[in-house]
C-alpha cells in the first residue's frame, strides 16, 4: 500500500495577526498581505509539478482576495474551512463558535461557491464543543489535532477531564481526524514574532526534519498519510520555496508514494473503515479500546 502525501497550506493573510495575534499594528498585519503575494507562486508550483493541493482559508481572507480563491478552486485543489478571522474557537460561546463556522462558510460560498468538508481549526485550536459542532454542520474531517502522526482515526465527543479524575472518553464520532504536528508545519521553524516564536531556521534543519518523518512514514505506515502544513506568507520566501521544489522533487520519486487532496484522502479512509468497524479495530483513538476510561 502506498503512501499518500498532502501538501496542505493555510491561506491565513491578514487574518492571522488580526485574529490569533489580536494585533493593531498595520506593519505586523502587513505580513499577512505577503501571503497574497505567495500563493501565485505556490499555485505556479503545484501546477509544475502537477500536484493537487489542499488550501484551509478563513473567511475574512476569502472576502480580502476572492480572485486568488477562485484560482486556487479553478485549478482544481481542494478549500478547506479555517474559521473567520483566525479566531480561537475556545474564546467563544457556543452561539459564538457557531457563529464563526457560519461565517466562515458564508464567505467562501460567495468567494469562489465552494461547501466545504473539511475543517482547520485556526492555530489548530478547539473548544471542547468542537468536534460536535462540526458534525452538526456535516464536515467529513478535521485536520487539527496530534493524536496521531500517519495514522487517521476517529475523533470523539464529550472527553471529560480536569486535574482530580481520571480521563473519562467519550464516544467515537463520524468525523475523520488527519493528524498534525508542529514539527512539519513551518510557522514554528521558520516564523519570527517576537515574545512568541524565534524560528527563521535554514531550509538545511527544516529539510532534514520532513526529509526523515517522510521516509519513516513510508517505512511504518503502509496506507498513510504523510501532510505537510504549510502558510503562503512563510513558505513562500524564496529560500523555502527552493526547499518545497526540492522535497517536492525528492518525494515524487518514489514510486510507492501517491499525492492526494486531504478530502480525496479521507473520503477513502472513511469508506475503508466505517466507524462501526474501527471502534473494534483496537486503534488508540478508540473509545472502547482495551482498557480505555476504565480504573
Ligand atoms: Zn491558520
């Protein structure tokens, strides 16, 4: 079985500083704007080499830059939903949180008619209403949390936790999770915020870091994914996109290695294995795995 491999970018623009960095400065938001600037290039790139990519893109970007939307779904790549305005779901109420995934899909419906099914959370947070929220609103898959590193699995509902209890697990829902990690996102290797993170890192580490988690993927996981998460404003430098050509060019060559839109991945995950069948499949994930929510 081969390995998939989905190169995904958040088209996050201004909406980033605006909503995750709460930021008033129009020359830290303008760093959003270069994300704008980028994304012809990564198109341009794709198209080199013919891959189909997946773009997660809030709402309030897709109102800023409805023409590079619309390029992005001409060309046939997959959008995703990524909140309005890079909010963190948890600092909303319910009525909040859903009110921001109608916006969101508000605004990429009017930007290039698109109904997503898959969902980022922005910086890849969630309220614990989350994962129920997104069911409600029929998404086939979230691609924001780390349970996992190849392996895509069930997300559940109503964990219940705090610091005197033991974990309690909720049930399994019919939400496919493709798992992430900062380790392969280039915002923490290569970003500079000050009192945040301190990345600008050589394309040298970054390449060496997706270099062996690519081969140890095609090693171990048989039928997994291996995604990349990437941002038009980081990536797009021109030293990093020399790096994406040559990762790019390195992962191709293998002949045991597929490249898929992260939907196209999940529809055939889902259909391989129904949820009923997965629960008993022993996965970690699994609600009902062998000594799991039990003391
Ligand atoms: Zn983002």
């Amino acid at each position: 079985m081969a390995l998939t491999c989905s190169l995904t970018f958040d088209f996050d623009a201004t909406s980033l500083w605006i909503g995750s960095y709460k930021s008033r400065n129009p020359s830290m938001i303008s760093r959003g704007e270069f994300g704008a600037v980028a994304m012809p290039r990564i198109l341009d790139l794709l198209k080199k080499h013919q891959i189909s990519g997946t773009f997660y893109i809030p709402g309030h970007t897709a109102l800023a830059y409805p023409d590079i939307v619309k390029r992005v779904a001409a060309e046939g790549h997959e959008i995703g939903h990524h909140g309005w305005v890079h909010e963190n779901p948890a600092d909303f109420d319910e009525a909040g949180e859903r009110f921001n995934i109608e916006k969101g899909l508000e605004c990429l419906h009017k930007a290039a008619g698109i109904v997503p099914k898959g969902y980022r959370s922005p910086a890849w947070a969630f309220s614990e209403r989350t994962t129920k929220i997104l069911i409600d609103y029929g998404f086939l898959y979230d691609s924001s949390m780390m349970g996992d590193d190849f392996t895509p699995y069930y997300v559940r509902t109503g964990d219940v936790f705090d610091r005197v209890s033991p974990y309690s697990f909720g049930p399994n829902v019919d939400l496919v999770e493709l798992p992430v990690t900062w380790a392969l996102d280039d915002f923490p290797h290569f970003e500079f915020v000050d009192g945040d993170t301190y990345g600008l890192s050589a394309p040298s580490k970054v390449e060496e870091i997706w270099t062996d988690e690519f081969t140890y993927a095609r090693q171990t996981a048989k039928g997994g994914l291996f995604s990349l998460t990437m941002h038009p404003q980081v990536i797009g430098r021109g030293h990093r996109m020399m790096m994406l050509d040559r990762l790019i060019t390195k992962y191709k060559n293998h002949k045991d290695v597929t490249f898929s839109t992260m939907l196209d991945y999940a529809t055939g995950w889902r259909s391989a294995n129904p949820l009923d069948v997965w629960k008993t499949s022993g996965a970690p994930q699994a609600q009902n795995a062998c000594g799991r929510g039990k003391i």
